[in-house]
C-alpha cells in the first residue's frame, strides 16, 4: 500500500494531494538497525595499510632500487608512494559501511583531502626527477628528453595527461578555489581522480618498476586496484541503484517550515526494510532531466518508522531551490545512509543536544528515537532569529510526550543587541549544572561546533563522549 503523504507538525494538506495528514512527530513501524562494526578499529585498518607500504617499499628494494642512481631512486620511490597513497584515497572515497562506521564521513574527508595532497605531490615529483634522470641529470635536456620519451615509451603521454587531472583536482580543491565554484561542479571535478589513475595505470604497466619482468609484483599492483576501485563502485553506483529499484523512493510532499528551510518527504516501497539510524544522512538526487546529476547530502529529521524518509533542508543554492520544486511522485535516488554520529555511539544515559540553525534536522529525529526517561535529556537550539527556528512546534510538542527540556536560544535581545555567546562554557553550565555527566550530540555550523565543542572540553567532558560529524 502506497504510504500517506505526511507533512510537518501535522497542521495542513499536503501539496496537490488533498490527503488526510499523518502526525510527523510519530512513528508507526521501526525501521531496521544497520549493522555495526564495533569490533573494527582505526588502529586495525591503519596497521593494514601500513603493512602494504612496508610490502610496496621490501619489492622496490628487491627490484634493485637501493642500487639506482640517487635521482632515479627518488622518482621510484615517489611514484610507487604518490600512487599507493592514490589508491587509499579512492578506498576511503567508496563510503564503505565499514569504513564509514570506524572513521565517521567528516574524517574520511579529512583523510582523503591529505591522502590526494600527499598522492599529487609526490607523482609532480616522480614525474621531474625521473625525467630528469633520463636527460642525465642534465637540466637542459630535460625537454627533449620528454619529447622523446612521450614519443618512443608506451604510456607516457597517458601519465602526462593523468597528471595534468590530478593538478586540475588539486587546483579545484583549494580553499580559494572552493569559494568561486559550485558543489556540484566540485564534486564533478573530482571524479577526473579516476580517470587520472587510469591514465596512471597504463604507464605503470608498461615502464613501471615494479611491473617490468615480474609477475608476482605484477599481480600484487593489480589486487591494490581491485581492492581500491571495487568497494567505490559497489557503494557509491550499484548500492544506490540496488535501493532505488528495490524501494522505488518518490516524493510524497514538499513543506515549508520556516524562512528559507523546507522538508522533503520521500516514500517508497518497503522502506521497513531499509535500515538507517537516527542522526544519519542519505546524499539525494532527484531522478529528473536537470537534476540527477547533483547529490545532496541530508539529514533524516524524523525518527526511521519504515513509512517514509523526511529531509529538512535549507535552501543555499539553486540544488536547494530545484529540490524545493519537486512535484509529488518525482523519483529520486537514495545514496546510503552514512554517518557515525547516532545512538550507538552514546556511553550513558543522560544526555546533552545541541542544535544551530539546519544543524537541528538530524538532532530532532534523535530526540524522538533515542531511549530516555524524563530529565535526562537537555535539548539547546541556537537561532539567529527565534522566528527562523525550523521544527520549533515539533520539538515542543515532543518535549512535552517525552520530557525533556528545550531551550531555545536566539541570537539578539529584544533590543536587536547582540548577546553574548551563548555557548560559552559558564553559559553551558547555567543551563546544564551537570553537563559534564552527559554524552553531548552537536550539529550545525562549523564555527558553532568548534565554539561548542571547545567549551564543553572545558567543563570536563571527555573527548569520546562528545559526538560530531561534519559531511557534505
């Protein structure tokens, strides 16, 4: 049966379907749990990795290079680092469930951002020193010498144009870059990082060190690309195709929320057995002509119930927009869900939400999901303007159900003043006398986080107790 269209705070109809409305704020049927990966550590995976490159580094020694010429030695050395750490970078870009649950999505980035930093830098390296060793450590016949080798070496012009992808990506990534292009181009950019390795591939197999006369090295070099390349397109093209032909996700309704913020209702076809937790994301892409393209990153805003999937976004761009104007039963496509920040990560009972702005989505479906007693639960949402406040009446309304204390904090007095932070340590504390016996979830803005996440660090918290994630 085709699920209700449902819309916010369960106060009006929903758009062009002249529906009876379902209460948003209550679950019907629980969705399953994915599974966890407790048992893997970072520790585990980096030991693993490292354990490679120690095998990388004995089969460069075992093919002679202690014995090249210093020159030559570097370009070896960095072409097998540059490559290898290329390769790592692709694994943790896959959003693997595993990796996605050890390391969380704001630090897979992290990783990976450094990982290609590292990759580019040392193959622009690979690529002058070992050109240079070829002219003889001439400097003036390093240019012929590229002419003649792009022209007599199978795969060098590909190797060329693999680095030339990589500066434009590395190019692209830079803060200052950022600032002057879209999201979605960013992100269309970056997949030049596989067509780079390809190209890469191709000069490796047929001048590489390593592969040159030696089957084994060979073999072991082409597992690394498997390993690599194989979790990206399982997790990132066939897992999302799999779930849009097994749950045929659709919009049900678009609702306005507040000033610039809306949420997305998606249905589908047996969603009770699509597992997802409170405080995850799906990335978002409506199947039309214009759109489907373009990935969003979103939040789930309302407790898994195995009904329907709601969105709360906030419009910061023509994507944003676009989505606004999605007709009910668009299609659309689901990527995930990701993220480390949910309930399982709590360490106790008594807990501390801190919400700023957008940041509120996924903090209002955990409220609503999590196990709690009444007084266990401190809830501060922080808003430029108390009249932008998304999901406010919800978030009243499930204070009372559930008990727990809601805070509302906006960002200027009753005489337009600015006040001071509110998220300042003693700030906390007034609010919150026994902050430091809670497990604090934040989300919001960087700048917020990092205010926040300072503080609370003050009053005492532990590290490990405090949950966070950045994603985008």
């Amino acid at each position: 049966m085709q699920p209700t269209p449902v819309l916010a705070a369960g106060q009006v109809r929903g758009r062009d379907t002249g529906t009876p409305t379902v209460p948003a704020w209550r679950a019907r049927r629980l969705a399953p749990i994915p599974r966890s990966f407790d048992e893997l550590r970072e520790r585990d995976i980096w030991f693993v990795v490292g354990l490679v490159g120690v095998v990388l580094a004995m089969m460069w020694v075992r093919h002679g290079g202690l014995g090249e010429e210093p020159v030559l030695a570097i370009g070896q050395v960095t072409a097998i680092a540059g490559t290898y750490a290329a390769l790592v970078g692709v694994l943790l870009a896959s959003r693997a469930p595993w990796l996605d649950q050890v390391f969380g999505s704001d630090e897979l980035r992290r990783i990976h951002g450094v990982l290609g930093f590292l990759s580019v830098w040392a193959i622009g390296v690979h690529a002058i020193a070992s050109t240079v060793a070829f002219a003889g450590n001439v400097l003036g016949d390093v240019v012929p010498t590229l002419i003649s080798l792009i022209g007599t070496v199978p795969g060098m012009l590909s190797a060329i144009i693999g680095m030339g992808l990589l500066i434009v990506v590395a190019v692209t990534s830079m803060q200052a870059a950022r600032r002057h292009i879209s999201y979605e181009t960013f992100h269309g950019v970056h997949l030049y990082v596989y067509l780079a390795l390809a190209f890469g591939y191709l000069h490796q197999l047929t001048i590489g060190t390593d592969f040159v006369d030696d089957p084994l090295a060979t073999w072991f070099w082409i597992a690394l690309y498997v390993v690599a390349f194989v979790p990206l397109l399982l997790h990132r093209l066939i897992w999302p195709v799999w779930l849009t032909i097994r749950h045929r996700p659709r919009v049900l309704a678009v609702v306005p929320e507040s000033s610039g913020v809306f949420s997305l209702y998606v249905g589908g076809v047996q969603l009770d057995r699509l597992a997802v937790r409170a405080g995850q994301f799906f990335v978002v892409r409506a199947l039309t002509i214009r759109d489907w393209m373009h990935g969003h990153p979103f939040s789930i805003s309302a407790a898994p119930n195995g009904e329907y999937l709601r969105f709360t976004v906030k419009e910061l761009g023509q994507g944003t927009r676009d989505l606004r104007g999605l007709g009910t039963g668009t299609p659309v496509m689901l990527e995930g869900p990701y993220g480390a920040v949910h309930g399982a990560r709590r360490t106790g009972r008594k807990l501390l939400l801190i919400a700023g702005g957008i940041g509120v989505a996924p903090l209002r479906a955990m409220v609503q999901s999590f196990a709690y007693r009444p007084g266990e639960v401190e809830f501060l949402y922080r808003t430029r303007d108390s009249g932008e406040a998304a999901l406010i009446e919800e978030l009243e309304r499930l204070a009372q159900e559930r008990g727990f204390r809601l805070h509302l904090i906006s960002g200027r007095r009753a005489d337009g003043t600015r006040r001071p932070d509110p998220l300042r340590p003693e700030a906390i504390r007034q609010l919150v006398p026994d902050v430091a016996d809670r497990d604090v979830f934040l989300c919001g803005p960087d700048g917020l986080m990092e205010r926040a996440r300072r503080a609370l660090l003050t009053l005492g918290i532990a590290p490990e107790r405090i949950h966070l994630e950045v994603f985008g």
